[in-house]
C-alpha cells in the first residue's frame, strides 16, 4: 500500500515538476491570488473567463492553472479582508472580523503573515490527506444522499446564526432573508420563474458577488463616507511585518485545529471552504481565553485562514474521485475536464494515474509557491493601507464595479449591487450582521434541490430526515445547538462575548 503511494506520488511529481506544468502551476496561483487580493473577482468569475484558454493546453496543465487560480484566491481573498473589511472571496467573510481590527490596530502584517503560513501548512496537510484518503473518503461522501445533504446544510446555517455579533433573532431573520433570496430565479423542476418581478435578468438568479459586494463592499464604503473625517486609524504605524514568537505560539493550535475541521468539512459538498472557516472560528470561541475575540485575536484570522484553505484542497476528492462537484469551481473543473475529453469519476485515477497524481503533486508546489511570493509582498500590501482613503474608496468601488460587470456584462448587475449597497447600509444601522445572510444564501437553492429531491424519493415523508441515521445525528446537534443558544444563561453570556 505504502510502496504504490510513494510510486505513484513519483509518476505526479514527475509530471508536476515538467518546465510547462511548473510554469502554468505558478500563472495559477500568481493570477489567483491577485484574484483574491481585488474585491469583486472572484476565482467562480475569474475560472469562468479562462476557460476557453485552457482550450489549447494539455489536460494537466489546464487543471494545475485552475486549481492554482482556486486555492491562490483562498489566500488572497484573506489579504483584502484584512486590509480593507472586504472578503475578496465567500470564505473569507469570517477573516474580515478579527483581521481587520489587527490591520487598525497597526498588525496588519503579522496578520498577513499568519494568514499565509496557516494557508500553507493546512495546504500541504490537506494535500496529504488527499494523498492518503481518497479512495476511502470518497466511500463516506456515497453515504451522504439528499437528507444528509440537507441536514448538513440546516446545522451549517444554524452555527452561522449561533456566531452572528448581536441579537439571535436579527441572526435568524438575516439568514431567512438570504433563503428567500436564494429562491428569486428559475425554479428547475417547473420551468417557472418566481420573484423576477417580470425582469429577464433576474431569470438566473443573483449572482452571489453581486450580494457579497454590495453588503459588504459598498455598505462599508457608504458606512465610512459618512465619518466625514479622514480616518487616520489606518496610518498607525505598522509594527514588524513578521509575527513575532508569542503570535506563532499563540496561533499554532488554531492552524492545527483549523486544518484538521477544513480537511473533514472539504469532503462534503456545499461549501466546504466556508463551513469550515465559520466552524473553524466557532470552535476557538470556545477554547481558551475568548476575551479578545472581535477586537483583533490572532486565533480568529489563523484558525479560518487554515480552515478554508484546507477546505479548498479537500474539495478536489469528490471531484477526482467521484465526479462530483462539491462548489461551483468544482462544477467549472469538470467543464474543463469535460472540454478535454476526460469523464471525471473514479476511472480517472485508474485510467489517468497522470493526471490525477500530477494534480496532487502540484498542490505541494503551488503551496510552496504561494507562501514564497506572498511573504515578500506583505510590504506590499501593508502599503494599501497607508493610501489616503479618498484615493482607496473610488479604487475599490471601481474594482467593485469591473468584477461585476464582467460577470455577465450586464449594467442591470451593478445597479442590483448598489442596491444591496444602500441594503447593507441599513443593516449597519439596524446592527444586523451580514455574514448569516450571505450563508442562507449560498446554501439556499442547494438546501432546496436537496429538500425536493429527498421528498420525492420518499413520496412526500418528512420523517425520513429524522429515521436516516447520519442526517438524524446532523439535525440533533443542530437543534440542540439552538436550544443550547436560547438558554437564558447562554444568551446572556453571547451577548457580553459579542459586545464590542
């Protein structure tokens, strides 16, 4: 067993470490990580462009660009969380609370670094679980069927509610709204569409940049217009770029914890990468000293920042072992697979030993090559934050704007944005916490596929998500979560913790 996996990690590398694969490993994850450092392009959008470029190139290096372009946006998106309060990519949202309160706090830099080095030792573990636990993994993600999705999916957005700064039942209703946003579009089994308003171009939905950006990029933007001062918090001297000892002692459990949820939450479709830097930072709230979390802890960036990471590289098992798209870049990596004339699904490791240890391989390397071009660039980037406000707002809203735009080429979608800009005013103002929403989002239609298909399966039964095992145990721990949360004791506790 040991002697195939070392044999057939020879046949990657050797593919990996070819000048070609090499170049096309390091276009990927430069290009993903400048992805990830420009609010508003996400890897979704930036993958979607680059397709038809991968038209020409070998099946391999297509796949090792894409994936580099992927886990390159993981990290980047980390880079304007914490600089600018903008969650360049979904899972990154949860950076942006104790990031960016370091940034202010003149620890930008050892914020990015942390950020980094978390983002590459939980790459290389995860790539290393992959390694070992693909074939056996993909037997536990077969067990999941529709209910299990969909528990899964309910316990997610439960802890969501449970982590929201304020009151629970603001939380709750914010999640709510972002389901009842996930429904506006075509309803897939009817044909049908619902809440489009009689307007074609909501017909496919919203996009989920045009909401990310507009409740957290513009409603930032509009919330810090209206200081009307220069803000100056952010020319704070910034202090060693590097972490110091105390901060690597302090963050080593969290990038180890971290890592060790983002591997486990990867596997499973529907949002890994960002179940798992939401789990990953719920999990240190409850361990140790929690005093200073909200107001810039190193645990908070380090155990999210490992946690999605890891979350990205472990969602590539469904997708070479199975075929299965666990996130929309996954759904992308099979249309790229697709256009190259490969049936993604467990033959693809017996037929293509190649590509599928290749890939693996190039994970090492493209990790190696992150944490090597952005530990230099921290300069760089702490450098963002002494550019005057009134140059950084009309930069990132133009930023803002070209990521949406280039989409669908739409105007329609940067109005839609600005309107959920004025919307993420109001909840600023209202004090409600964006994060739930965004989540409810996300997982709304894929709870709703899974919802319908489980139903029809089992001809209109309820109590089968109860009577399955696994997706019983999903929906116990979310409802005791929840009771838990409602406890007066309890309740009483979250808000002294959430009090900023």
């Amino acid at each position: 067993m040991d002697f195939a996996l070392f044999h057939n990690l020879g046949i990657g590398f050797g593919v990996a470490l070819s000048m070609q694969n090499l170049m096309y490993c390091f276009v990927g994850v430069l290009l993903g990580t400048l992805i990830g450092v420009l609010p508003g392009i996400g890897p979704v959008a930036t993958i979607a462009m680059l397709l038809p470029v991968t038209f020409n190139l070998s099946p391999i290096s297509a796949l090792i660009m894409l994936a580099g372009i992927y886990y390159g946006a993981q990290y980047g998106g980390s880079t304007t969380a914490i600089l600018v309060n903008l969650p360049g990519e979904s899972s990154s949202v949860i950076t942006c609370i104790d990031g960016y309160q370091m940034a202010r706090q003149g620890r930008a830099g050892p914020a990015l670094a942390i950020a980094a080095i978390g983002s590459f030792f939980a790459g290389c573990v995860a790539t290393v679980v992959i390694a070992l636990f693909a074939p056996p993994l993909a037997e536990v993600a077969l067990k999941f069927g529709p209910a299990e999705y969909f528990s899964l999916m309910i316990l997610g957005l439960v802890g969501a509610t449970v982590l929201a700064h304020g009151s629970l039942i603001k939380a709750v209703a914010m999640t709510l709204l972002g389901l009842l946003l996930g429904l506006i579009g075509t309803d897939v089994n009817s044909g049908m569409a619902r809440f489009t308003f009689n307007l074609a171009e909501l017909s496919d939905g919203i996009g989920f940049v045009i909401v990310a950006m507009g409740v957290f990029g513009f409603a930032e933007i509009i919330t810090n217009l209206e200081q009307g001062q220069a803000r100056d918090v952010f020319v704070n001297k910034v202090t060693g770029l590097m972490p110091t000892w105390k901060d690597l002692k302090n963050s080593s459990g969290a990038i180890l914890r971290g890592t060790t949820i983002g591997s486990m939450l990867g596997i499973l479709p529907g949002g890994g990468a960002l179940l798992s830097s939401f789990a990953a930072y719920t999990l240190e709230k409850k361990i140790g000293d929690t005093s200073n979390f909200g107001k810039g802890e190193i645990r908070g960036v380090a155990a999210p920042e490992s946690a999605n990471n890891a979350g990205a590289q472990t969602s590539f098992i469904p997708l070479l072992t199975l075929g299965i798209p666990s996130n929309p870049v996954m759904a992308l990596m099979i249309g790229a697979m697709m256009i190259q004339g490969i049936a993604p699904g467990p033959q693809v490791m017996t037929e293509k030993p190649d590509l599928f240890w290749g890939m693996i391989a190039s994970m090492w390397i493209g990790n190696l090559m992150l944490v090597i071009l952005n530990l230099p660039l921290i300069g760089m980037w702490v450098k963002l934050l002494t550019v005057p406000y009134r140059l950084l707002y009309p930069s990132i809203l133009l930023f803002c704007c070209v990521g949406v735009y280039s989409l669908s080429n739409q105007p329609f979608d940067v109005l839609l944005t600005a309107l959920f800009g004025v919307l993420g005013y109001v909840f600023v103002k209202l004090e409600c916490e964006p994060a739930p929403l965004i989540l409810g989002f996300i997982l709304g239609p894929l709870m709703e596929e899974n919802l319908r298909r489980e139903m029809l399966l089992s001809r209109g039964d309820a109590t089968v998500f109860f009577t399955k095992p696994i997706s019983g145990v999903l929906l116990g721990i979310a409802i005791t979560l929840l009771l838990i949360t409602l406890a007066p004791a309890v309740r009483k506790t979250r808000e002294v913790a959430f009090q900023e």
